[in-house]
C-alpha cells in the first residue's frame, strides 16, 4: 500500500489547471488578492523589517522579489519574508476544522518559486490549489486536532508547502515524497508559539514552515532524500504525535471536491475565534446605535477553547500586537470603545488607549458546553450586551462576517485591500491590482502584477 505522501504527491504532480473548476479558480482568485493585500499591510509592521535586515545582512542570490518592494533575495528568503508579511497582521484567510489552517501562508511559495523559474499564471494558480487542497485536508486529519495535543498549525504547514514549490519545481512524484520527506521530518512546532503571552513567532512559525517547503523542494530536485513514511510510517506524525486520525481526511475527493471554495477570510485582523463574537458585538452596537459611555459589561459564551486560548489572564492586559490581537477580551473591549475592530486598534498607540483598556474588566468570557458538538461546522458565540441603563441585549450567531457561507463581497475585498495599502495605493490602482489577479492565469508571468505591487524600495 503506498503512503500518505505518495497519495498526495500524486495528486501533485498530475491536477491540471483544466481540471480545476471555475468556481475554485475564481475562489483561488480572491484569495490571492486578499493576501497580496495583507502582505502590503505586512510592510508597515515592525517584525518583518527586523527579519529582512538579518536576510539582507547574510546576503543571497537576487532570484525573487519581496512583495511591495524592489528588494530582490534568494527564493528560500523571499518566500519566508514574503509569507511573514502576509501572516504578521493575522488578517488572512482561514480555515479551521480540526484544526486551524492559514493555507494563504503557503502562497508565497508559489509566487517566488514561480518568479524564479518563470512559470506562468496557470501554472501558479494550479499550484496554489493544491496547496490549499492539501493544507485544508490536514486539518480534517487528527482527532483531536494536534492543537488541542500541543503542537502548532505550523506542523501541518511544513506537510503541504513542499508540493507546492515542489509542482511549481516540476518535481517527478518521487522527487515530491522526498521534498515532504525532508520538510516534513525537521520542522515540527509546538504549541508554546500561540499560548499564553504572545510573541513575534506566533506570525513566523508558518513561514519558516514555507520556506522551509521551497527549500526542500530544491533539494529532491538536486537528489536529496527524505523518509517516504513521514506522516504513516514508524515513528511519522501520526506515531509520535498520537491516535486517532482519520487517513482518508488527506485523499478522499482530491481533484474533485475542491476544498478551497470553503476557505474563509477575515473580516477583522485578529485570531480566527474572535470573529463570532466580534460580529455579534458588532451586530448589537449598530443595531442598538450603542456609544461607548452606555455600554456596562459584555458576556459571551463560547467555546471551550476559545475562552482557554484567547482569554487567560495575559489576554486581560495585553501589551504588545501579538497578544491583543489573540485577546478576546481586547477586541470585544475595542469594539465597544471604538465601534469598529481594525489595524488601527492594535497600534503600539492604541495598545495604551485608555478608553479601550477601561473595558477590559468589564469583558466576561463563559465556555458553554452544549456549543462543542456544533463546532468546527459552526462557530455559536452569544453574546449579551447589558447597558447602564440595565437594559440586557442579545445577539447569537454561527458564523462570522467572512466565513465562507457568508463571505466577503467585491466591495469589502476592495475596500479590506485598499485599508492596507493606504497611503501607497489609490483607489484606481487597487481597482487594477484587482482586475490584474481577476485574470491571474492569463499572465506570461508575475512580473507585471510584482510591478503593480511595489511602493516602496
């Protein structure tokens, strides 16, 4: 019986872009326009200019260009700088079942994989599918998911960003079982990266996981070789890590049932199990036309592991990004302060805001049991708003703005975009940034869309 990682190498290496439905191309379309957009808002932080002046100080070949920039480093470095900048604001796309997936991280390993060796628009797009395909379906695979047993998504990631670059590569399939051999036997993460007070590596854990992807792409293209039982094998993830799995989560309906239509994106720039809640919130301050100074307390029942993760003491005192934006309590707090959750409330300047730090105290986060058999399918949050004039308002909802049954209109894509490109984009040339991806598999190759991009040296 052949393995796990030759399953999915075949189906690497033989999808063919007609293959693909138009309804996952044109999914796979808006995807790639949101994360560009999030890796544009990614150059405005503070922890991809450290990475990139230690890249630029260890110096490397000039093969890809770093999104946004005229900066041009060797395909392994531009893949990890550039998945940094689309993950370091937590603002992409996002897929949880089992487990919590940001397959999006995985799209730079195309693009300066693809820079590198001239590939085309088909060829890119193909190969972003399968890195969702693949991405999608390892967090179907453990039960519990490997989370929930200490370990970060980024152990997942470095199972599917080799097929990626490694399709891009033209790898054969037995080249493609060694590239996930390679990768997948040395970057493990564990859990500490999401847990408690947060640090930069919460946002680069998945991108040293897809560089890591290209670069052992590179090496099984050379003749390097990696374990073939890597996932199902002796002492594989799925011995080390634990039972219960479900094999069969990896391969059933690959190249047919197209995962990648089911691929959320975020409304708000934040941990994905925020998201409820901070629609519903939301919901309630519109509807009731709420201002700060009449809001008393908030409570919501949630999940278990939401109010774990996202509301342990660290989380009612944040003081950095990476905390705040896991917080719950922040961001139900920010809501209620500002009427709004977006970059601007996870500035170093709004960290300090004392409007937004008087809520924080008045945030109660209660785990609800009978929410656990609903989820991953659904995401019940209820929230209840009571107000100083004692007046108690409810709302409940199952799925956040941006979730994939209730997603993202062309409007708010433009206008997500347009919020993080500002001040360096207008309108009009966001409008042809859009247009550009709209028809991505038309292009000869991505080096007019990276000239769209670029705002800075």
């Amino acid at each position: 019986m052949s393995t796990l990682t030759a399953r999915l190498a075949q189906f690497a290496t033989t999808l063919r872009f007609e293959d693909i439905p138009d309804g996952a191309r044109g999914a796979a379309r808006r995807l790639i326009f949101d994360s560009l957009g999030c890796s544009l808002g990614g150059l405005k932080q503070h922890d991809p200019g450290i990475y990139l002046d230690v890249v630029r100080e260890l110096g490397g070949n000039p093969q890809a260009t770093v999104l946004g920039t005229g900066t041009r480093l060797s395909v392994v470095q531009a893949t990890l700088i550039n998945s940094l900048l689309v993950r370091v604001m937590d603002y992409n796309d996002i897929y949880w079942m089992q487990d919590p997936s940001h397959p999006s991280d995985i799209i730079p390993a195309a693009l300066s994989t693809g820079e590198y060796v001239g590939a085309n628009g088909q060829e890119l797009l193909t190969a972003i599918v399968i890195g969702y395909e693949i991405a999608m379906r390892l967090c179907e695979f453990a039960f519990p998911g490997i989370r929930e047993r200490g370990w970060h998504h980024a152990t997942l990631t470095q199972f599917a960003s080799p097929f990626v670059a490694g399709r891009i590569l033209g790898l054969t399939k037995g080249q493609m079982v060694h590239a996930a051999g390679i990768c997948g036997s040395s970057h493990a993460t564990t859990g500490s990266v999401a847990a408690g007070k947060l640090t930069m590596m919460k946002n680069t854990a998945d991108p040293m996981a897809t560089a890591a992807g290209v670069e052992s792409a590179l090496l099984a293209r050379s003749g390097y070789t990696g374990p073939e039982h890597v996932i199902d094998g002796k002492e594989g993830l799925m011995h080390c890590l634990g039972e219960g799995w479900k094999p069969d989560a990896l391969t059933s309906g690959l190249g047919s049932d197209f995962h990648v239509t089911r691929c959320g994106m975020k409304a708000f720039p934040t941990e994905a199990l925020t998201h409820a809640p901070i629609t519903a919130l939301l919901n309630i301050i519109a509807r009731e036309a709420l201002t700060p100074d009449q809001i008393q307390t908030v409570t919501v029942r949630t999940i278990a592991r939401a109010a774990d993760i996202l509301s342990d003491p660290s989380k009612y005192n944040p003081r950095s990004k990476e905390t705040a934006d896991h917080s719950l309590p922040w961001c139900l707090a920010a809501a209620c302060a500002r009427g709004k959750v977006t970059p601007a409330e996870f500035t170093s300047q709004a960290i300090d805001d004392p409007l937004i730090r008087s809520f924080l105290a008045r945030i109660h986060v209660l785990a609800e049991p009978s929410y656990e058999a609903m989820f991953p399918e659904k995401q019940p949050n209820h929230v209840t708003v009571t107000t100083r004039s004692n007046k108690s308002i409810e709302e409940f909802v199952e799925f956040p703005r941006g979730h994939w049954t209730s997603p993202l209109d062309r409007p708010s894509l433009l206008q997500k975009f347009g919020s993080l490109a500002a001040p360096d984009m207008d309108s009009d040339r966001v409008q042809a940034v859009y247009d550009c991806v709209m028809e991505f598999e038309q292009m000869d190759s991505i080096a007019p869309l990276l000239s769209m991009l670029r705002v800075r040296e």
